[in-house]
C-alpha cells in the first residue's frame, strides 16, 4: 500500500471513529437532566476549551498558527453549520416524531455529494452511488422509516414545525461536510479550534430562541435513562435551571461533551480534509449503528431483523467504498510514482550528456 492509499485510509478510520463516538450521544443524553441544545453546546463549548489547553500545554505551536492563519468565510461558516445541526436537531426532536427528525437529519450527506458534485467537481461513480444507496437505505431501516408495515415518516399538519427545523439541520449538517472540503490549506487543529468557537456561539442563539418558542428551556424527565409518560402517553417534561442541574448529570455532560464533542468532531475535522464528500458520506451513517448498538446493550432495546439488515447494509456499503477508494488512491499513487521515476531518469540521462559535453 502506498502512501496515497494510506492516507487515504487514515482519513476513513478517522470518519469511522468520529461517526462511532457522535453515535453514544443518545446514550449519554439519557442520563443528563438538561435540555438538548444545553448538551449540544457543551459538547463545542468543552471541545473548545479542552483544544485550547492542549494548544498552552502541549502543542504551543498551534497558538501561532491561529494568528497567522487567515480566517476566512468558509471556516466561519464551518463553525456556524456544526452549531445549527447539532442544536436544531435537538430542537426539532421537540417538535416532531424521533424518526422524522433523525432521517431529516441523515439527508445531510446526500447534499454534500450533491454539492461537491456540482460546484468542487468531484466525481461520483456507479459504485460511489451504489454504496451510498445502501448506507442510505440501511438507515432508513435503523431509524424506523421503513418498516415491515411500510413507511413511516409521519407527515400529519402537527409536526410540520418540527420537519422544517428537522429538514433545516439535515441542510447545515450537509453544507458542514461541503464547506469542510474548502481550506484545504488550513492546519485542522485550528480549524477545529474556530469550528467549536463558532458552534458555540451559535448554539447559545439557539438557545435563546429555544427557550422563547417553549416558554423556557426544559429536559425530559427520565427514571434510569428511561424517558417518562404521563397518562396520556405524552413524554414528561421539567422546568431547566442550571443551578439545580445535580451532580451526576454534571459528570455525565462533561463525559459526553469530551468523547461525542471534542474527540468527535475533532476527528470529523482531519476526515473532511482527507476523504470526498461521497466518501464521508458512505462511513457517516455508522453512528446510527453505534447507536442501536448502545441501546441494545445498555438498555435492553431490540434489534429487529430490519434494523440488522440495516446494519448489513451499511457497513456492506461503507466497507466497499473504503475498498473503492483506497484501491483508486492506490493506482493514482503509481502512476505519480512512474512519473516520478520518469522525470528522475530523464534528469539522470541530461546531466550524463552535460557531463559528456564538458568533456569534449
């Protein structure tokens, strides 16, 4: 394996670790009494003051590359888009069915093909879209929107609130992964510094738009990381106030905000600069798989038939693309090295003849 190659690869370990560790936010959720988007923000605003220390700690460096590196819009922007998929999902879980907001915001990676298709001209074969096809539909599957019933995307009057905000987070959640392909030039450890500023910062807006819409921001209330009910089967809320926010849940932010944040989307940074939108595409969709996995184990859920031919199918197409890929990096990695040799032997043989010539 070449050096194309394994670069290549080392992109696609890091979507898939960064894709498994965003996939243990649902677990970690159930035991934080805290609204959604309080999580979200921690998860960028821990993110960001974790990297900052490493920079004064360990990787002083990186401090001087912040100031000479030039912010520009697509690294505002990056920052901002990681802010509204991760908060207004959450908001949108508020507002709509769990598996409308969970495919709305699975649609993201289908945009960012389609985007880079169209404006970076990145190619998109039979095979890339075949692969995509069977991570796609493999959620669909997870997530419940086909089942042996049919479909189920709920699309009643009542939650068309909820889709939009749903449909808005799959669109920041796409243009994400399309802007994260600009900038190529940029160190991702600051990039990944602006995007947990700007996330921030976007998600403290959200909250406070959040709390307007809902007269005041509330957590579902959970006994045992079980979401409860009242008699009329409506999920159970409280009033927030983070002055009242008990120790476990504390602890339990901070883990989640260190593993499914900063250690996710850090991860998710190297991978947009290393591997094409339809790349990221074909591994983004394991979370789904790291979820269902979590909640089997951890509490007891079911994996039906349909959500394992889901899991087949999204890894079948993850690990071809992974396959595709590594194997066309590969062949363009020889050819740069024959050319390579070329140039070399031609530069060998001219200066042979110069040396011929000064001779004579």
């Amino acid at each position: 394996m070449n050096e194309q190659a394994k670069y290549k690869l080392k992109g696609f370990i890091f979507m898939f670790l960064s894709s498994s560790a965003m996939g243990g936010i649902g677990a970690f959720g159930r035991y934080i009494n805290a609204p959604g988007d309080f999580i979200s923000f921690g998860r960028n605003f821990i993110g960001f003051i974790a990297l900052t220390i490493i920079f004064a700690v360990a990787a002083r460096g990186n401090f001087k590359k912040l100031r000479t590196t030039k912010l520009s819009p697509a690294m505002v922007f990056s920052g901002i888009f990681v802010g509204l998929f991760s908060g207004l999902y959450v908001i949108a879980t508020q507002y709509t069915t769990l598996a409308n907001a969970s495919f709305l915001i699975y649609t993201g990676p289908i945009y960012s093909t389609i985007l880079a298709a169209i404006f970076l001209k990145e190619k998109l074969n039979g095979k890339g879209i075949a692969c995509i096809a069977a991570v796609v539909l493999g959620m669909l599957f997870i997530v419940g929107i086909i089942t042996p019933q049919g479909l189920t995307l709920d699309l009643d009057p009542k939650w068309m609130f909820g889709n939009m905000i749903g449909l808005l987070s799959g669109v920041a959640y796409g243009l994400y992964l399309f802007i994260g392909r600009y900038r190529q030039d940029c160190d991702s450890n600051v990039r990944s510094w602006w995007n947990f500023l700007f996330a921030s910062v976007t998600i403290l807006g959200l909250m406070v738009v959040d709390s307007l819409l809902s007269g005041g921001l509330k957590y579902t209330v959970k006994v045992n990381g079980v979401q409860q009910v009242d008699a009329a089967g409506q999920i159970m809320t409280a009033p927030w106030d983070i002055f009242t926010m008990d120790a476990t849940s504390w602890l339990v932010w901070i883990a989640a905000a260190l593993i499914t944040g900063f250690i996710a989307f850090h991860l998710l940074a190297y991978a947009t600069k290393m591997l094409k939108a339809s790349e990221l595409a074909a591994i983004s969709y394991q979370e789904t798989i790291m979820a269902s996995l979590l909640g089997f184990f951890l509490f007891g859920e079911i994996l039906t038939p349909i959500k394992l031919l889901g899991g087949a199918l999204i890894i079948a197409g993850g690990v071809s693309q992974i396959f595709f890929s590594t194997k066309a990096a590969s062949k363009a990695g020889e050819k740069i090295e024959k050319e390579e040799e070329i140039r070399e032997s031609l530069q060998a043989r001219l200066e042979r003849e110069e040396e011929k010539e000064a001779l004579r």
